[in-house]
C-alpha cells in the first residue's frame, strides 16, 4: 500500500512528518495516542491547522484507497473525459483542422 511513516520514535520526526503519521494511523487507537502526545509536547511550535490539514489529506489519500468505490468514480470520469476527447477529435476532422 503505502510506505508508513515509522512510529517507533516519534519525537525525531519532523512536523509535517508526524501530522502525516497521524493521518496514517487514524484507525489504530493506541499509537493514535503517542502521536496525539507529541504534537501536543509541541503546541507552541507546531501549527496545528496546517497539522490538521496534512492529517486529513493523508486519511482521504489511504481511505480513498481502500475505497473501490472512489476507484469506480475516477474510472467512470476518465472514461467521460476519453468521450469528450473523442468526439471533440471527430468534430476537428470534420472541419478539416486535423
């Protein structure tokens, strides 16, 4: 799946590294915690809506990728697109600009 971000020892991270293993980790409780520890040990260096943004990217990136659902949609709308392009090349030939 993904190269997941090493928990082992937290408190060398970088920021953006440990919002990022926050988002990875969102469905395992306990490392959730230590992670939620940290960023809090960090509060007043750490921006916390640019965490929470990175967190978030990073738990639609792996849910996104778990979902088949979300794989369907992208299919269903290059497959749309591929139509699009299609036509539009027809079109183009028909006037005799390709």
């Amino acid at each position: 799946m993904f190269n997941q971000i090493p928990t082992d020892n937290l408190a060398s991270l970088s920021d953006n590294k440990l919002c990022s293993a926050l988002g990875e980790n969102s469905d395992n409780g306990n490392t959730t915690l230590r992670i939620l520890d940290e960023i809090k040990s960090r509060e007043n260096v750490i921006d916390m809506d640019k965490c929470h943004a990175i967190e978030i990217s990073v738990k639609e990136r792996i849910s996104n990728f778990r979902n088949s659902t979300a794989w369907s949609h992208d299919l269903n709308r290059m497959r749309e697109l591929n139509r699009i392009d299609i036509e539009m090349l027809k079109t183009l030939q028909k006037m005799g600009k390709i």
